[in-house]
C-alpha cells in the first residue's frame, strides 16, 4: 500500500502538450478514476506513472520513493491493460502467477497467492486452460487476478472495461468495486466512461486538454463542477448553463434572486434534475419543444430566452410540446460561472 | 479475399488462373521425376508419360554413389546452417526494431533492406573472390555462407518484423510492469510467441542458400557445395543422372517451403487461414 504523488508532470508530443505541469495525489488505499474525454492525456499520464512513457519534466512519487527514472519493474505496480494484454502461451494459473515468479517468491507463496486472487475473480474452475479459450469476461478476470496476485503498492487500469460489452461491463463493474475494497489496494482508474467513475471511485479527476479541470467526490464533481468543461462533461443530461447578468451584489431573473460578489455577465449552471416545474408566471419561462419519455423520467428540451435548456420531470407529468412552463431554480443547486475563463466563482 | 463461385466467369478465370500457376510449377518438378525415376527410357520417351514404364531407383543409387557427392552435401549443410544462423542473429534484431520503435528513416531503411537484392551477384563476384582468397575466406563454406547471409538477411529481417509487429507491444509491457526487464520480457513472451514464424524464416534462410549456385560456384574450387558440385559434375554425365541430381537438389527444399508456407504468405501479404 502506498499514496502516489504527481509533482508538475509535463509529457510534450513534439509541439503538441499532451500534459501540461500535472499535480494529483491519490492517498493510500483511495480509489481515484480519471475521467475525460479521449485525447485528453488521461492514459499518458497512467502510462508515465506505469514507467511506460517518458515524462518531459516532473516528479512521480510512490509511497515516498522517487519512481520518476525507475523501469517499470522497479516501481512496485501492477496494471490492467485495456485489451487485457494476458499472455496467450501461459495457462491461466501461469499468467496470474507471473509476476510472484518473477519476483522470484518461493512454490508455496506462489501457490497461495495465485490461488486466493483466483478465487476473488472466481477463475478458479480455468487455471489449467489457455487465454484463448477464455471469454472477453473471463480474460479480464485474468488480468485483474494477475495485477492483484503480486498484492502491488499501486493498481493501475487503462479503460480495463472499455473491451466488454454492456451488460458484462455492468456486472464487472460492481465486482471490481468489491474486490478493490476487499485488497484495499491505492488505485488509479483511466475511464471515458462517467458512470464507471461515478460508480467505482472515491474521488475523479476530470481531465481535459492535459489539465486536471477538478478533482472531487463524485457528488461533488456531479453537482459542483468547477468549470463548464467538467458540468458539460459529466451528468446526462448536460449541466444547463443560462447567460446573466450580475448586478448590484446580486444576480436574479424571474422568481430567482441569489447574493453574488460579482459584477456582469456571467452563466448559471443548474442541473435538468434540479430545478421545480411551475405554472409560467412564475419562474423563468420554458418553451418546451421535444419530450423524450425515459421510463423513469420524462427529458424536457426546450429554450428558455433564445438558451437550449435540458430539464427532467417526472414520468406521468401532463405536459406536451409547445406548452410554456416556469422554471424554479433553487439558489443552493446552482453554480456561477464566469463567462469569459468558464471557471466557477 | 472471397473465392469466386465455381460456374461464373470469374470462377473460370481464377480456376485458370490457378491451373496455369500450377502447371507451370508443377510440370518441371515432374519431368524431373520422370528422369530420376525412369531412367533413360523415360528422359528420351516421347510422347511423355504420367508415370514412367518401369520405376527405377538405380540413377538415384548411381548418383549417390558419384565421387564427392557426400562432401558436397556436407558442405551445402554447412553453408546452409550457418547462413541459417547468422541470417537470422542478424535479421531478427533488425526485425524487432522495425517493428517495435519508430525512427527517422523506417521507410528508407525498409526500402534499403529490400533493394540489397536489387545488387547482381555477379559484379560482386571478382573483388569478392579477391577479398576472399586474401583473407583466407576462399574454398570454405564459411565463406560462402557469408554471402548466403547477405542473400537470407533481408528475407530474415522482413519476416521477423512482421512476425514482431503481430505480437501486441501490451504484452511487452505487462510483462516490463509485472518485473520484467526488456530482455526478460523479450525471451519470456515475445520469443515464445514468435517462435514458429522465426523457425519459418530460418529454414526459408536455410532453403536460400541450399539452392544458391553462382555464389557457391565463384567462391569454391575444392570444397563445393552440392549446387556447384552438381553443375560441374553432371554437364558432362547422360541426362538421367543429371534429373536425378536435379531431383535429389529439389526435395529439400519442397519439403521446407511446403513447411513454413503460412508463414511465408503472411510475410507476402496473402491471407492465410
């Protein structure tokens, strides 16, 4: 078990930054998953952590020991690739027991601990047979036993559900959750997927463009983002953002008013799922233009003052298209974004 | 690749397609069976025969029984081994880093690789057999399978490549994470992994130089290879013993390219199931 630190970590691709200055530290035995879209540096930074790429400046820390110009085998981590990456000419107890043999521990050690990371992913009935006659499933199983079996400081996954299809990576999901909690291993998830972040960790670190926009519980990223980036990013529907105008210590429109040391324009973010649908005089009006029934709640997509708003009601609401309704924002579900940086004040 | 359907017009082009690549590989290995195998009615019999009237294997035995044959082969296998060896210690380090790093210069190097065979032999020959005879080089099957090499190496670093381009860089580099260091890795995963196509380009190495003559020819006087051996020896013996030769020189390398073919048509680009 141990933390991992990220001092000012910069990866340059020729001119193109991929990472620029990188600060994140995820505590011993947290579960931190990072979350962007693709293209966004998310699994070159695992990778640098990993040793498998070259850093252009920075420092990467594990527990309190410098990694930063170790090789890989040096670093006391293990990894889940995306594509698995289990060796298809080693039995399955070979390809779990790898990384214990190469730390050269003695038959019985070896043993043991092949056999409880086994167990834990319930592999145990394939040990004798080889990857290919495996499922996708089966073969993540594999490798997450292989990566739990050496009992790392540090647990590492590269998108480790992205290759399984829907309902397989819903049931693995869940199962990673217990398994992780149960080793209480320090791990480092890269996802594109917010709801395996949502689901699966302590705190995201929502990354775009290199930089790490916010890094917070999953409620709070949820609810709090700190940018537009990340309220865009994360939540379905989208954050709704509305452009106002502050004034005299306070910003207000319809049926809404909240204290704000601010002067100008500015964007109010609010959530489709956080605002109260009332008659239209009394709240902002909502021209509702298309109703999406989705079982468990009907999704609004209307304008509010020449804006596209996303807004949730409940599923058996009398309301058709055309309609004008209010929209009553509630002043401690919403966040104050400035127009210009996109950054929350 | 779809098979066309039998029937179409298409089928009928691609079946005479196949029928002429045949014929034209076939009929000459045959006629050479014929010779070996029927003996002296059969080579001078015509119209020719599917099989031969009395099956014989006396010009076989004959041959085998011609002075120096022996010591021929010997030194075909030899050459052959070594060139075998040194084609690939030398084209599989250059296969793994065309297919593993990307430098400046790839393409052309490639390139390069490939346009060595584009070189005649036989301007080579003069200062080869020069350089040769002064360092000791001359009349040695070392010598000849050191130009047997350069002959192999490009075929041993195009097909190691590919090989080494199959094999996922995640499996390198899980291996690197779980404690491995880049030769540990390499030995552990890729070379098992890699293993039955690098046999296949070190018997086509093998095959190469097995069947090479102008080389072997130039650069021997005593110790000649089979191939070389033959060419002066048989130009003056009747034809059924030179079929015979012919054939004996063939089978070997029938054999091994019929043994490596996947491996072969994965290098060329051709699928293969």
């Amino acid at each position: 078990m141990a933390a991992i630190t990220i001092e000012g970590v910069s990866k340059r691709f020729g001119a193109a930054m991929a990472l620029e200055h990188l600060d994140l530290t995820v505590t011993d035995g947290e579960f931190v998953a990072l979350l962007g879209p693709s293209g966004c540096g998310k699994t070159t930074l695992l990778r640098i952590i990993a040793g498998l790429e070259t850093r252009s400046s920075g420092r990467v820390l594990i527990g309190d020991q410098d990694v930063s110009d170790l090789p890989p085998a040096k670093r006391g981590l293990a990894m889940v690739f995306q594509n698995y990456a289990v060796f298809p000419h080693l039995t399955v107890f070979e390809n779990v027991a790898f990384g214990l043999r190469m730390q050269k521990r003695d038959e019985a050690t070896i043993q043991r601990q092949v056999k409880r990371a086994a167990d834990l992913l319930q592999i145990g009935p394939y040990l004798d047979r080889y990857p290919a006659k495996l499922s996708g499933g089966q073969r993540q199983r594999v490798a997450v036993a292989r990566a739990l079996a050496v009992e790392p400081a540090v647990l590492l996954m590269d998108e480790p559900l992205s290759n399984l299809d829907a309902l397989l990576r819903l049931e693995m999901r869940a199962e990673l959750k217990s398994v992780l909690k149960e080793a209480g291993t320090t791990t480092l998830y890269v996802t594109h997927d917010q709801t395996e972040a949502m689901g699966l960790a302590d705190r995201i670190a929502v990354m775009y463009k290199g930089v790490i926009e916010q890094i917070d519980t999953p409620t709070r990223i949820y609810s709090k983002p700190s940018s537009t980036f990340v309220g865009g990013f994360v939540g379905s529907p989208p954050m709704n953002f509305l452009s106002m105008t502050a004034s005299a210590g306070r910003l207000a429109c319809a049926g809404f008013s909240m204290p704000l040391a601010h002067e100008g324009p500015v964007l109010l973010g609010f959530r489709g799922e956080d605002v109260a649908l009332v008659k239209a005089d009394q709240g902002l009006g909502f021209e509702v233009r298309v109703i999406e029934p989705m079982g468990s709640h009907l999704l609004l997509t209307g304008m509010v003052k020449g804006e596209r708003v996303r807004v949730v009601a409940a599923p058996q609401a009398e309301i058709e298209r055309g309609m004008t309704l209010g929209l009553q924002l509630d002043a401690a579900r919403v966040v104050v974004m400035d127009t210009q940086t996109g950054k929350a004040l | 690749m779809t098979k066309p359907s039998i029937g179409s017009v298409k089928g009928w082009i691609y079946g005479s397609g196949v029928a002429v690549l045949c014929v034209w590989v076939l009929l000459p290995i045959g006629l050479i069976g014929l010779g070996a195998f029927g003996g002296r009615p059969a080579v001078y019999q015509w119209p020719k025969t599917l099989w031969p009237a009395s099956l014989s294997l006396d010009q076989l035995a004959v041959f085998l029984k011609i002075d120096g044959v022996w010591n021929a082969a010997l030194n075909s296998v030899l050459a052959a081994s070594l060139t075998m060896v040194m084609a690939l210690l030398l084209g599989a380090p250059a296969g793994y880093a065309l297919a593993r790093f990307s430098f400046k210069g790839a393409t052309l190097f490639r390139l390069m690789i490939l346009l060595t065979r584009a070189f005649p032999l036989a301007i080579l020959a003069l200062p080869l057999t020069v350089l040769f005879i002064r360092v000791g080089l001359y009349d040695t099957a070392f010598g000849v399978s050191l130009v047997h090499t350069a002959l192999a190496l490009p075929f041993a670093a195009m097909i190691t490549a590919s090989l080494f381009a199959g094999i996922p860089r995640e499996l390198e580099e899980a291996a690197w994470v779980f404690g491995c260091t880049r030769w540990q890795a390499f030995v552990k995963v890729v070379l098992p992994l890699a293993l039955p196509g690098m046999a296949a380009a070190a018997i086509f190495a093998f095959v190469i130089s097995w069947n090479e003559v102008f080389a072997a020819s130039v650069l021997t006087v005593q110790q000649r290879t089979l191939t070389a051996y033959l060419l002066t020896v048989l130009s003056e013996s009747p034809l059924h013993y030179r079929f015979a030769g012919g054939f004996i020189l063939i089978v070997p390398s029938v054999v091994f390219i019929f043994a490596v073919r996947r491996y072969l048509f994965a290098l060329w680009g051709v699928t293969s199931r």
